[in-house]
C-alpha cells in the first residue's frame, strides 16, 4: 500500500504490526544473512600479519661531489618530513619490490594460485610486483622519525621472509641512491694530479729562488728598504757632520791666528835693595866719619867739608837708588793656542773620518738601491710563482681532504652504515591477523538486524495491500464500521 496523506506518520504500534506481519520474512533474512557472514568468515583463508620498523636518522652526513671547500658534507641535524616521504617511496618503489618478489618467489605462487596459467613468467612477476604493493602498509609513525611496515600472507615464513628481503634490498638501495659511484677514484686521480702540479711548481719557486739568490722575498724587500734608508740617513748624517766639521777647522785656524803661542804667567816688580843697604851703609859711616871729624877739626874745616860733601852726595845717590825698581816676568805655552792646535788637530782627524764613513755610506746606500732594484723586477715573476704553487697546493690539499671523504664513505658504504636502520625486524607471527571471527561475526548480526528490519519494512511499504481497518479509512476517506477476518 502506497500511502497518499502528505501528513502520514508511522508510530510505534504500526512499526510493531508491521514486524508482527513480516516476522517470518524477518528471522528467515537474518538468519540467512548471519549464516552466509559465519560461513564466509570461516572458509576466507588465515592471513599471518607481520611488521618491521625502519628508523631515519641523520647521523651520518651525506658526501658532497663538489669543488667547493667550504661544503664537504650535507649534514642535517633533524629529520625532515620530506627525507621520511623519500625513505617511504623507496621502500615501496617498483624495482625494490620486484626484487623482493624474484627473491621469495612470489610470482611462482602467483602461477600456483591459477590465473597465471600459460602465462610469461615477466608477467606473473608484474603482476606479483602490483599485488606486493597493494598488500604491503608502508606508514609513518607519528611524531617519530620511524616507518612502519606491515605485510600479511596466508604462510607466516613467508611473510617474514618478504619483509626480511625488504629490508635487505632497501638498505643496499639507500646506500645505492645516496652514494656517488666512483668518487673516490675521481677525487683520488684529480689530487695525484695536483701534487704532480705542486711538486713542479715546487721545483721551479726553488730553481727561482736559488737563481736570484731570494729566501724569503717581502722580509727580504722590507730588511733592504729599512737598511737602504737607515744607510741612506746615516749618509746625509755624516755629510752635514763633514760639512760642519768643514766650518769648524776655518773657525779653528783663524782664531788659532789671532792667538800668541806664549803668554805671561808671572809678572813682579823688584826693588835695589842691596844698593839702597849699601848706600845705607855707606851713608851712616860717613855720618860717624863727620862727627869724629867734628870733635878734631871745626866745622868750617876742609876735611869736615869734604866729608859733609861725600854725605850729601851719598844720601842723592840713595834717593836715586830708592826710586830705582826692576820687573820681573815669567812666560809660559798659550793654553788657548796649544788647545786651539789641538782642536784643529782633531776636527781634521774627524773630518777625514766623516768624510770616508760619507764614502762608504755613499757606496752601501747605492748597493742597497741596486739589490731593491733587482728584487723589484724579480717580484713579478716571483709572485707569479708563488700563486701557481699556492694554487697547486690548495687543490692538492682540497682533493686530498675530498679523497680521503670519499674513502670514508666508500668504507661506510661496505660495512652498510647509513642513514636508516632496522629499528624491529619481522617476526614469525602465530596467531593469524585475518578473519577476526568474532568482529566479523558481530558486524555481520548488526547486518542482518539492518537488512532484514529493512527489507520487512520495503516490502510492506510496497506491497498494494490493505491489513489494518485503520489504512482502509485512511486511503477511502471513509469510517469502517465493521471488519471480518477469515482463519
């Protein structure tokens, strides 16, 4: 019956004739439905799940093929988001898992099973390959730098044995992907070659160096500019000494004309002494003659005159006498004069000196120009040299340092030391993963329930058939006033 009132509504009574009418179509679908869910659940084949775990880390750096020196190695302290997704498409790319499947065989168990019957055995291997990569979970774990790998197969060993080969052929294709063959022969060729270039660049600094006699050129240069202009100074030095010394022996000479080679040290004035005492002397015996006189003769008498007179006279010679004074000088060497001698003496010794010291410098200073002037037009080449040997030296020492990376790498590589690491190998489960009996037996009751409440209620909602009084009055409009139900 089709109902044709927009406003009908469906109550709990009606829901319960409904399932009363149609119990039987009910219980048989449930049962039916349950049955055919048990019967399935039982006879699907058991799956064995197992699982490995890989861990990406950034231990070890990555090599750098490059000439650059400052980037020798790519090393990233965290794990990216993106290394993980690249560690996840490799693990899962075509050639891995080909390489699994030709490893375990499965693309023999894929003949085995039937549908590849006749088949190309490259065939059977694709399609193996295709169905690997659908049974096999490749996942991050979150908030870890580790990849989780599941795979479930109807033989437990087997399932160990794909994920173990897995596990195999993905480390050797890691180390694969992130080596660069052949680095360490390259690097190794390229620093041979750069110490055969610095050994001759070596050579020719040393046949240079031996040539123009040059040890070590800027200390070189810098030693002979510093004696060149200390020479240089002293020169002009002991030219202006000469010239003053020049001066000084002119000044010398005429002073040493106006000064007297000797000069009076002592001069005194002497006095007649011995004369005036005998005048003296003579005067006073005069004096004694005249009195003896006096006392014989009379003073007019010519003896006592005569006597008077010599007194007279005696006592004007000895006033004379008393007048008379003598000097007396002492002369001595003029010190002035002999030091002025001196003097000259020694600026002349001097001049000589400064003058042949002048000479010498003169002769030092324009050596010294001469070795400046030599080293000046040896620079040239002798930079040149040096940059060639300090080229050679620093490719020889980088490819050196790159040759013994790449050894380091290739040894890593051999001993299988990477980046990556099996942080839980697979193991042999024996309880299977697949049917969960009692899950799919508990979905399959909430099915059945599901499909046979709905089928009850679509066929009694489709049916064109009229069971309540109730529907007959709403579909006519009309009241029942009586109804009749036959056995």
């Amino acid at each position: 019956m089709m109902p044709t009132d927009p406003s009908f509504n469906v109550s709990a009574k009606d829901l319960a004739a409904i399932l009363a009418r149609r119990k039987w179509q009910t219980l048989i679908t449930f049962v039916l439905i349950v049955a055919a869910v048990g019967a399935g659940t039982l006879l699907m084949p058991k799956q064995y799940e197992t699982r490995m775990k890989v861990l990406v880390k950034n231990e070890r750096a990555d090599m750098i093929v490059s000439a650059d020196r400052n980037g020798s190695s790519g090393f990233v302290g965290e794990v990216s988001e993106t290394q993980i997704n690249s560690e996840i498409e490799l693990l899962t790319s075509n050639d891995l898992l080909q390489g699994v499947v030709t490893q375990c065989g499965l693309d023999r168990s894929q003949q085995a099973a039937g549908s590849g019957r006749g088949e190309d055995r490259s065939v059977s291997i694709e399609k193996a390959v295709k169905r690997l990569g659908k049974d096999l979970k490749v996942s991050p774990v979150r908030k870890a730098d580790i990849i989780e790998v599941e795979y479930a197969d109807v033989d437990p060993h087997r399932a160990v044995a794909v994920l173990a080969s897995l596990a195999e052929l993905y480390l050797e294709a890691h180390l694969k992907v992130h080596g660069t063959p052949g680095t360490y022969e390259f690097f190794k060729g390229q620093a041979e070659r750069y110490q055969r270039e610095l050994q001759d660049a070596d050579g020719k600094l040393a046949d240079f160096r031996r040539s123009e006699n040059i040890v070590m050129l800027p200390e070189q240069k810098d030693v002979l500019l510093q004696k060149a202009a200390e020479s240089e100074s002293a020169f002009l030095q002991a030219d202006a000494a000469a010239d003053e010394y020049t001066r000084k022996i002119a000044d010398t000479r005429h002073a040493l004309g106006a000064a007297q080679p000797r000069v009076i040290t002592q001069s005194r004035t002497l006095t007649n002494q011995s004369s005036v005492e005998k005048l003296h002397t003579m005067l006073a015996e005069l004096q004694n003659r005249r009195t003896e006189l006096l006392v014989k003769f009379r003073p007019d008498d010519r003896l006592v005159r005569e006597v008077e007179q010599e007194i007279r006279d005696t006592q004007v010679a000895l006033e004379q006498a008393t007048k008379l004074t003598g000097v007396e000088q002492a002369t001595d060497v003029n010190p002035v004069h002999q030091a002025l001698e001196l003097d000259l003496d020694r600026q002349q010794a001097e001049l000589a000196g400064l003058q042949s010291r002048r000479d010498a410098l003169a002769s030092q200073t324009k050596a010294y120009r001469s070795q400046l002037s030599r080293l000046a037009d040896a620079t040239a080449s002798f930079d040149d040299l040096v940059r060639t040997q300090k080229k050679a030296e620093d490719n020889y020492l980088l490819y050196a340092k790159k040759t013994e990376e790449a050894r380091i790498a290739e040894s890593l590589d051999k001993q299988k030391i990477s980046n990556v690491a099996i942080a839980e190998t697979p193991i042999e489960p024996h309880l299977p993963s697949k049917p969960n009996v009692p899950l799919d037996l508990a979905l399959g009751i909430v099915l059945a329930a599901f499909l046979s409440l709905g089928g009850a209620f679509a066929t009694d909602y489709w049916l064109d058939t009229v069971e309540q009084p109730r529907e007959l009055e709403e579909l006519t409009g009309l009241p029942v006033l009586a109804t009749s139900f036959g056995d």
